[in-house]
C-alpha cells in the first residue's frame, strides 16, 4: 500500500471503528434480547471472536480472487 493508499483510509478510520462498534453493539443488545440473563463479558467474547473469524475468512476469500 502506498503512503497515498494509507493517507486515504485513515481518513476513515473513525467511520470504520464507529460502524464496527455499532455492529457490536447492535449484536450484543440482540443477544440480550434471546436471553435475559446473559453474561455480557461471554457474549462479548463470543461477539468479537465471530468479528475476527469473519474478518479472516473475508481476507482469505479476497486474496485467493485477487492472487496472481
């Protein structure tokens, strides 16, 4: 990635973190909802571990489409 590349998606970093921890939020309120007496410190762990499974398998699938 050049320094230009970099510049441009820093810009939205802010944007990307606030999206996320939206996701997070949104899946963690959900789940509450499922089961009221949840333990939100287990249900977080399970949240974010699903959040970087997905991130992984995205990266994966990506890079197996964009090899050369």
């Amino acid at each position: 990635m050049t320094d230009v590349q970099k510049l441009e998606i820093d810009r939205y970093r802010s944007e990307i973190t606030d999206n996320v921890q939206k996701l997070v939020d949104k899946y963690l309120q959900i789940s509450g909802w499922d089961i009221p007496e949840i333990d939100e410190k287990k249900t977080m762990g399970y949240i974010l571990q699903v959040f970087r499974e997905t991130l992984d398998g995205i990266e994966k699938d990506w890079k197996a489409h964009n090899s050369p």
